[in-house]
C-alpha cells in the first residue's frame, strides 16, 4: 500500500496537511480517525495560501522567484547542517532538507538546551518523548529561504557557545573555522551553487 503525506505549514508556509492513498484507505481514515471526526477543516484563506505558494514555485506567476527560493532554502539548509557538524553535532536527516534535526539524547538536556539558547536570544524547537524515542531527543532547526548569511552564521555562533556548555556535541568539533563565520557559510553556499 502506498500513501503519501505532508504538512502544509512546513511545506508551503500555511496550516494543515494532506494523506494522499488509495480510496480505500481515505476512507478507511475518514471514519476511524480522531483527527478528522474532531478538528475543523483547512481554512479558505490557508488553502489559497498553499496554492500560490505552489504557482510560485511552478513559475506560473512568470517569474523564476519559486526556483530562487528552493535553490536559497537548499543552500541555506546544506550549509547550515554543514556548520552543524563543523562543531560536533550529530545531525540527522537528508541533504537539502530544511528542517535540521540535531540529537541530544537525554532527555535532562532539552529544557537545559533550550533555555540556554533562549537565554542568548535564540529560540529553539525542542522534541523529547513520546514524539521521539526515549534517548532520541533533538533540538529541531527549520531553515528559511528568508535567512541571510549572517543570520545563519550568528545562530552557529550561539550553538557553538551552548552545545559547550550544555554538552550535546557528541562528535570531535573541527573548531570554528578559518574566519568568521559568514565567511564560512559564504565558501559552503558556493560549493552548494556549483
């Protein structure tokens, strides 16, 4: 059986999501399942937001400004996650994801993590049990097309001063690199473009 679904505020910048399988199962999920007996329908107004999101991204408004995104979201993602590991996290997830998922196994460190990086204006999605495995806890990093450089390279900044003080890098750091850290992230962004 093959069904596929995703989550529009993720994807498209909007609320809601979608399962797409066969009739069947659609069925089958439309009288069994909570979600969908309980919680109120998308709106008309997140709708048309996704679906323009999706004309931009095809190109259907004229403009290449949909490719420019996705190529700036990957970019942005894949030297992130590079500057991730450059420091000595353990990182999961696939290349050219916008969502960065980074392990810090015990569950004492999430609230620890977080309010350090709150503490140095940073805010942090952090997930612990029971949405992960008990040791499998994360702090969950959701890159932007919208981020610049510097953006990135200050949160790298933060990161590097907390995942010290709270000791979630789990991998031999590399150190901060040769420069600044724009600068960094400016030689990943080129190789990432080539």
């Amino acid at each position: 059986m093959t069904s596929y679904s995703c989550h529009i505020k993720q994807a498209f910048g909007s609320v809601g999501g979608y399962i797409a399988a066969s009739r069947e199962v659609v069925t089958y999920l439309k009288r069994t399942c909570a979600c969908h007996l309980l919680a109120c329908s998308l709106s008309p107004v997140c709708a048309r937001q996704a679906i323009a999101a999706l004309r931009m991204i095809r190109g259907d408004d004229g403009t290449t400004r949909g490719a420019q995104k996705l190529q700036r979201i990957k970019d942005n993602a894949n030297a992130f996650r590079a500057g991730l590991k450059q420091l000595g996290y353990q990182t999961l997830g696939d290349l050219d994801s916008p969502v960065i998922p980074a392990l810090l196994f015990q569950p004492a460190k999430i609230p620890a993590f977080s309010r350090a990086c709150l503490a140095r204006k940073l805010a942090v999605v952090v997930v612990g049990s029971p949405a992960t495995p008990l040791l499998k806890s994360r702090v969950r990093f959701c890159i932007s097309a919208a981020h610049e450089w510097e953006d990135l390279a200050a949160a790298l900044r933060v990161l590097d001063d907390v995942g010290s003080e709270v000791m979630v890098k789990y991998r031999p750091s590399q150190g901060v690199p040769r420069g600044s850290w724009s600068e960094f992230l400016h030689r990943l962004g080129s190789r990432f473009l080539d």
